[in-house]
C-alpha cells in the first residue's frame, strides 16, 4: 500500500482531518473522499478550469494540487459558494438569470472564478470578465453568456439588480 | 392576463444544480462496491497483436480483473453494422481482438478498485505488437499497393457510388467556363467538456443491468448493451442525468461502456468508468475529414448551370455503431443544393478506411456540402470578376420559383427565407461602407476580409429517400399527476439544449398551468418512450414539442369532460387557467386540477359511466420536416507579420421559426459558432506521417477561449405561418454555416497578396506559409 499522510484542513466552512496518499489530488479528496462532486474534471492536466476551487480565497486548479498541499488551507467549492439560506450566491444568481450555461459541466469552474472576480473586481468591464475567465474552457456556449451572467452577478451584488 | 412561458427568457429549471455542485453527471455517482475501470490503448497505428501478458499486473494491489479482446467471443457479439448497400462493414469487439488499427484503440481493461490501481496495473501490462505499414492518408488508402486494415476486405474502399441528377453533359456543353477546384477540410473533433462515461451495475440474481452514461440516446444504448451482451432488452435499463455536451460524439455504442457493462456482468459489482481528456482526444471520436474536386459549369454572369463533386472521406479505422459513417456524406450529397438553383448534379463518394481514430457525428455532420458550395461561389466570384453576394442571390432559388423538389431527393422547397437572411445579414453589416473601409485599409497595409456564407439546415430532417429516413416521428408520455401536476415524459436525452426547461415551458402554456407545475423525465429507459435517435439532429425543438402537446391535448379532454361533469358545463365552454378549469365566459363555480385528478384517480365511480379517467396519454408525432435556414457574415482582420486572425465582427440571422426560449435558441447558434471558429483558427486532429496521434492534451488540441470567440450578433426572421409547431431546430446550423464563413472571410482579406485557400484549417503558421513569408 502507498504511505498515506494526516492532513487538516477546512472546507466549505467544515473542519476535516483526513489520511491521504502523496499522489492523491485535490480533486480526487474532494471528489471522492469527501463527496463533494460539485467539482468537475475536464482535462486533468490544468488548462480547462473546471476543478477550480478557492484556496484560502484564490482560484487553484485542484487537478494540480495534491491534496497533502492542501494541509492546513482553507478550501471553497462550489456547493460552499452560496450563503446557505436557500439563496444562490449573486455570481450563480447571474448566471442563471442570463441562462449562462447549457450543458453545465464547465460552470463550477465559472463560478468560482466568477466569484473570484466579483471579490475582487465589483464593477468589471466586459474586457476584464473576458480576461478573468480566459483561463476556463467551456464547449457550449461561446463564453458569450457567461459574459453577461457574470455582468448581471456583479449587478446583483453591488444592489442594482433585485 | 395569462402569463405565456413560450418565447420567453424564463430561468432554466436546470440551472439551479449545475450551479450549485448538485448535478448528476456520470462519474459524481458512486454505488457500493463500485469498482474502476481504466484500459490499456494501443501505441501504435496498424499491428497484429503478438502477445499481452497481464501476469504481473494482476498480483497488483487491488487488481480485479483483467480483460484482453480474446475474452470476448465467448460471452459477447462483435459491434456490427446494419447492412447499407454498397458500404463494407466489417465486425470488431469492444477491445481490439487479433489486430490494433489506430492508436488510442482499447487493447486491455483493468478493473480495480480505485482508478489509481487500475492505471498502475495498466502500465504493467505488455502487450508485443507485430507492426505493419500505417495507412495515415485517404487518397494513398484506396490505391491498390496500400497496406489493408481489413484482411477479409481486401482493400480500404469502404464504399463508392456516384449519384447523378438533371442534365451534366447538357450542362458543361452550355457553359462559358467549367472551373475546378480541390477543396479540403481536416480532422478534428467534438470534444466535449464531459467525455464519454459509464457506470454498470449487473444483478447476477436477477440477471438485470443497469447502466449509466454519459449518452445522447439511452433506448438505443440498450438496444445495444441488450444485443452486445446477450441480455433480453427487458433486463436492461439505461440511466442518463446530467450528460456533459456531446456534439454528436455521444449516440454510439462506446466500446468502453460495453466494457464496463461486460466487466460488471462477469464480476456482480458495479464499474464505472470516466474517459480523461487524453482518452478522449485519441478515442473519442473525431470529425470531418475529407477532400473533393469540385467542377463547376459557369456562365460569365455566375449562373451555375451544374456541378459535380467527386468526394473523398477518411472514415479513420472503424465505423462508429450504430450510425454508419457513410450517412453523412449522403446527406452532404442530398443537402448541397440547398436554396440554389442546382438542378444539374453529380456527387461522387469514397469512403476509406485509415489508421486514424473513427471518424463519428459533429454538429451538422453533413457540413462539408455547405463548406464546398459557400467556398465555391467566392471562388467563382473571383474567378469571374463578380461580386461574393451578387453571386449568391442570383443563384439562390425564388420564392415564386417554388414549391419543387430538392434536386436530389424527395424534400420539397418552399418557403424559403435564405434569401432574405443574406440580405439581412449584408445590411446589418454595412457591406458597401465595409468595402469602403477595407479599401482604406488596405491602402495602410491592414487587411480586412469580409466572409459570407448561407445555408439551409434539415431541422428536423425532411424526407431525402437515402435510406435513414427514420428519425420522422417522436413519441411522448403526459401524465395528469393525483396533485394536478403534469409530467411529461419525453423521447429527447438533453446534454446541454435545456430541454427540461423548453418542454415545461409550451406544455405549461399549453395545459393552461404554471411551469413549476410541469415536470419533464427523461434519459430513464424504464419510462420514457422508445426512439431511435435521442437527442440530436436539431430535433428538440420540434419532435418532442409536437408529441408532448398530442399527448397534452388527450388529457386535457379528458380532464374537461370530467370538469365539465363537476361544473354541470359542456367541456368546450370550459378554460383552464392556472391550473383551475372555469366556465371561459366567467361564473361563479370553478373547480382545480388537483380535485379533477383526485376523482379521476380514487372516485372514478362518481363520474357518468364511460367516463375516460385514464390520467396518462402517449401521443406520437408524425412531421413531415422543416428547415432553418441562415446566413453568416464575418468581418475579419488577418495580421500579416503574425498570421494571427482577429474576428471584428460576426453577425447571424436566423429562421429557425418561433424560438420557444431566445436566449437558449441564442446560445446554441453562438456555441456552434464558437466551435467553427475553433475548427478553422486552433483545432487539429493531428496525426504524423506515421500514423501515430499528436494531439492528445489541451496544449496541443486548442479550444477557443472567451479571448478568440468574439460577440456574436444574431438576427431573427420569424415567417408568419399556420404550422402547428412553429419552432424549428438550430442545433448545429452554428457549425455548419461558421467554417465557410470564416475562411471566406480570410481569403477576402489576403486577395491583394494572392493568396488562394483551399483548406479548412488556418493556424498562424499556415497563414504566414500560405502568405508566403515561411515556408
């Protein structure tokens, strides 16, 4: 059996202390030991996005960090993004009202990089939203309306959008 | 004021889980016991298999199973084809069995219990290979000293016909020019973000299956599994959830999936297994390569008096099961008239086997027609000294010219807006202040191009004669729920068109309910209606619509006949309105679909005798076929010292008829676009001259990011018509009208240097090559 290693961290707001193999990645601890499905594999050597989680608040490819490097994080997916009352968080709240997505496998990575953005950036312009999420591949849609759904999340979340 | 969901922007009923990390694609499901699967491929193209030895691997940790092709005969049936006249179709097994012929083919599964052991034990299985010579190019593949890739066969052809309609001789004898060009497009594929997953639990004490993929069309999955496997179709149910994009790439027999359904069947526990992007860039499938000598028979003022093409596909190594390849270059065949006044034709085809993955479905299979003929008349423009649009519209057909029959099979033309699209498309566009201003440019040194291209999209597909005219009718299953919900049960297997949202939205309207009311099922062969297609063919905006509301219409009347018994009211003077049926002209006595459903479940006795209580109703949908027809423009700028491309603008108008949800109707056009662009700027297929595959990382296979898609502007033409179901498809006109367009656009923009582009694929490098600055 490969040597596993204790590792401490908070995710999603949750204490976990978990016994991991060198070799196991971010993804694969979050996905499988943990259950948290919500984070998506789509190419597994860093270019697509789709695993991207936040990192003691910064966007990392979890298909790149080996969960052993996560010791001691604080770590956010996408099912901790939205407050917890019910409500969807305004960048998911966006996106939806500007039906941002079709078939939805890429939008963990879109919404963690959205929220990212939306952080630090509250009123980005159209060229910033391109540029933020040019390190995220989606298959579908033509980024187009993911444009607009991160526009209308950053409405939300600055009030001018009920 | 009754609200009407239908034709408007409502929020997807989807979303809220693909949002929130709570969606359902194949590999977020674990069962227990699951076990996975991974495979040792081939690495090399073309090669008798000597020997694999497995002995080591299978003392691994965690090691399962180990399955090699010569397992398989005893307990599985090869993947076969129909019969198609003409067209070889030679037997293979889920893993290469005797001979490997691409590399990426699954040669060995393992099955572990975790993926981590099972790709260890992988790299620990030898397999010797005896090679022999690689077939890498189509036109090399049919000559006679070409290695074979099937002994039995004797040669790569795997098909050759030549169609002729009217009257060529008569045609090349009138023309003032016959001029002919070779025109290519090159391999590429549809990468989905999700690749291609299964997850099989066989039940050894009841010998049912249950498997779930990552599939377009689940009843024919089973169909499949069913016969592949040797199980009765009633012991095996297909499970599709969220299915992560597809293109087409997703409605075959995957060899994988009947891998893990194999494996589970042998072993009584689940597997499952996801492809890696690697897997699916060499296995996957891909797309679209193919060359053709085109002729075209022209008078001076661009009148095409005929064509003929003589077509030339690489179907790579295996034709994907159950859609034979050929279908697609006969659809090229009956769709390249299009809207044009092409009555004179001739269309060769010969399809060759290589040693390159198999060539499956992209999003408008049948593109190279439009790819060929938009090409051709910027061609033909330059050639003859006329304008790209004049020439278009003064072949395109009339209205008053028609109805008729397309040229080359039974569908007739009629109604056709293609024309008014281009004019639509040329004014939005500004075309002649366009000219102006490339003139300006061009006189800084800055070369500006504009593309053009028009088309018509079977969508869906009329009837063209070529034996797969199956997919005209959908069946659909609406039940009246005890609480007066309504849920629909439908044929279509969504990944990524919002179906759940689309179907709730005109049934809604239809039933005279709120959307939250409605509820749509599907992918679960167990209760959705059996079809031979799914979803696909730019289908699901009319098939399911047409059979949802049939079925909707039985129980409506049946739910007013008992209301009108309830309410002392005959059934046609009644309205449902929220989900409450009420006299229409007003009245004090009302009663809800909740109490209607209610009686008609548990009190049926209470009702006249005769009374039709039966809450659930199938209808199936017979159409005839419908086109959506378009025109794209593209504005580009190519800069010289770099070959790089930039699209300044991109602007799209569009009949696909009433769009049930715009926004949705929007996204498919710009995603398809999106993927066109990708197709002629970044992405390549690429295999070396030895056959062996370069492209399998997204560093070397390059999707286009929110920085290379640009704004796409899309125009609405929606014809006033009386037909029942006025929305037609748009899946794929996006990525059949944008390869053309695109490289219109970019030939126009070089035409001062001279430059002639007769391929598809334009990366920066080819551009400075084909400039001339490199060579």
């Amino acid at each position: 059996m490969q040597k596993e290693h204790s590792i401490r961290l908070t995710v999603n707001s949750i204490h976990r202390d978990a016994s991991v193999e060198a070799r196991r990645t971010l993804a694969d601890f979050l996905r499988i030991d943990l259950g948290l499905t919500g984070t998506h594999l789509g190419c597994e050597h860093g270019v697509c996005g789709a695993c991207t989680v936040l990192v003691n608040g910064e966007p990392v490819r979890s298909c790149l960090m080996f969960a052993v490097q996560a010791d001691g994080t604080e770590i956010t997916t996408v099912e901790g993004v939205a407050p917890g009352d019910g409500n969807m968080a305004p960048i998911q709240e966006g996106f939806w009202r500007a039906t941002s997505f079709q078939c939805g496998y890429c939008a963990p990575g879109f919404v963690i990089v959205g929220e990212a953005l939306l952080r630090e950036n509250p009123d980005p312009s159209e060229e910033q939203i391109r540029e933020a999420i040019s390190g995220n591949l989606c298959r579908c849609t033509g980024y187009q309306s993911i444009v607009e759904g991160i526009q209308r999340g950053a409405k939300i979340a600055r009030g001018e959008e009920a | 004021m009754v609200q009407r969901f239908t034709g408007t922007r409502v929020k997807r009923v989807e979303d809220p889980r693909l949002l929130t990390g709570r969606s359902r694609f194949v590999d977020d499901i674990s069962l227990p016991g699951m076990l996975y699967a991974a495979f040792v491929r081939s690495t090399v193209p073309h090669a008798r298999i000597a020997s694999i030895d497995a002995a080591a691997a299978r003392e691994m940790p965690g090691i399962v199973a180990v399955y090699v092709g010569a397992d398989l005969p005893e307990h599985a049936n090869p993947l076969m084809l129909q019969p198609v006249e003409g067209l070889k179709t030679p037997a293979f097994y889920a893993l290469a069995h005797e001979k490997v012929r691409f590399v990426g083919e699954p040669v060995a599964m393992v099955v572990a219990e975790s993926r981590y052991q099972a790709e260890d034990a992988c790299d620990s299985i030898y397999v010797e290979y005896e090679p022999l010579p690689p077939v890498t190019d189509m036109e090399a593949a049919i000559r006679p000293d070409s290695a074979v890739l099937f002994d039995e066969l004797g040669d790569n052809v795997m098909y050759h016909s030549e169609a002729k309609y009217g009257d060529l001789d008569a045609a090349f004898a009138g023309a003032d020019r016959v001029i002919t060009e070779k025109i290519s497009q090159h391999r590429y594929a549809n990468v989905p973000m999700e690749g291609h997953a299964g997850l099989s639990s066989f039940d050894p004490s009841m010998g049912e299956l249950v498997h779930y993929s990552s599939h377009q069309g689940p009843h024919m999955l089973r169909f499949g599994l069913s016969f592949l496997l040797r199980l009765p179709l009633n012991n095996v149910r297909v499970l599709c959830g969220d299915v992560g994009g597809a293109f087409g790439s997703k409605g075959y027999f995957h060899r994988e999936e009947i891998m893990t359904a194999f494996a589970s069947m042998r072993l009584g526990k689940p597997v499952k297994w996801a492809a890696d992007r690697n897997e699916n860039l060499l296995a996957g499938g891909q797309t679209r390569e193919e060359s053709a000598v085109v002729e075209a028979a022209v008078k001076n003022d661009g009148t095409l008096l005929g064509l003929r093409v003589k077509l030339i596909v690489d179907q790579g190594a295996y034709q994907c099961v159950p859609y034979p390849t050929i279908v697609f270059p006969l659809l090229a065949r009956a769709l390249m008239p299009s809207a044009y006044r092409i009555t004179n034709f001739e269309f060769h085809i010969t399809m060759a086997a290589t040693n390159k993955a198999p060539y499956i479905a992209y999003r408008g299979p049948w593109e190279i027609e439009t790819f060929l003929r938009e090409r051709l008349w910027d061609i033909l423009a330059v050639e003859l000294g006329l304008d790209p649009v004049e020439i278009r519209r003064k072949n395109l057909w009339e209205n008053q010219e028609l109805p008729r029959p397309l040229a080359t099979g039974a569908a007739i033309l009629k109604n056709l807006t293609v024309r008014e699209c281009l004019d639509q498309a040329v004014a939005a566009i500004d075309y002649p202040g366009f000219r102006q201003e490339q003139e300006r440019a061009r006189a800084q040194g800055r070369y500006l191009g504009l593309g053009i291209s028009c088309f018509m999209e079977p969508a869906p597909q009329p009837i063209f004669g070529i034996g797969f005219d199956f997919v005209r009718s959908e069946t659909a299953t609406v039940q009246l729920e005890p609480d007066g919900g309504v849920t629909v049960f439908t044929a279509q297997a969504p990944h990524g068109q919002g179906h759940e949202t689309t179907i709730a939205q005109v049934c809604a309207d239809g039933m005279g309910v709120s959307m939250s009311q409605v509820k749509v099922i599907h992918g679960d062969t167990r209760v959705v209606p059996f079809t031979n297609i799914g979803t696909g063919a730019s289908r699901g905006a009319t098939m399911p619509i047409g059979a949802a509301l049939g079925a909707l219409r039985i129980i409506k009347d049946r739910v007013l006949r008992i209301a009108g018994h309830m309410l002392e009211t005959a059934p046609e003077d009644l309205q449902i309105v929220n989900g409450v049926v009420s006299p229409i002209g007003g009245g004090d006595r009302s009663v809800s679909l909740f109490e209607i459903a209610i009686v008609a479940y548990t009190a049926p006795f209470t009702l006249p005798p005769g009374t039709d209580t039966e809450m659930k109703a199938t209808y199936t949908f017979d159409y005839e076929g419908a086109w959506a027809q378009s025109c794209h423009a593209a504005l580009v700028e190519v800069d010289t010292g770099t070959g790089k491309v930039e699209i300044k603008r991109y602007v799209v108008v569009e009949d696909c008829g009433e769009p049930i949800h715009p926004a949705i109707v929007d996204g498919q056009i710009c995603g398809g676009i999106a993927q066109g662009i990708g197709a002629v700027l970044y992405e390549k297929s690429a295999y070396d001259e030895d056959g062996q595959y370069l492209a399998g990382t997204f560093m070397d296979y390059l999707l286009p990011t929110s920085m290379e898609v640009p704004h796409i502007e899309i125009h609405h033409i929606i014809p006033e018509t009386d037909e029942e179901i006025p929305h037609h498809g748009v899946g794929e006109g996006g990525l059949i009208g944008s390869p053309a367009c695109v490289v219109n656009a970019i030939e126009d923009a070089l035409r001062p240097l001279g430059v002639k582009i007769r391929e598809q694929y334009l990366p920066p490098a080819r551009i400075l090559e084909l400039i001339g600055s490199i060579k």
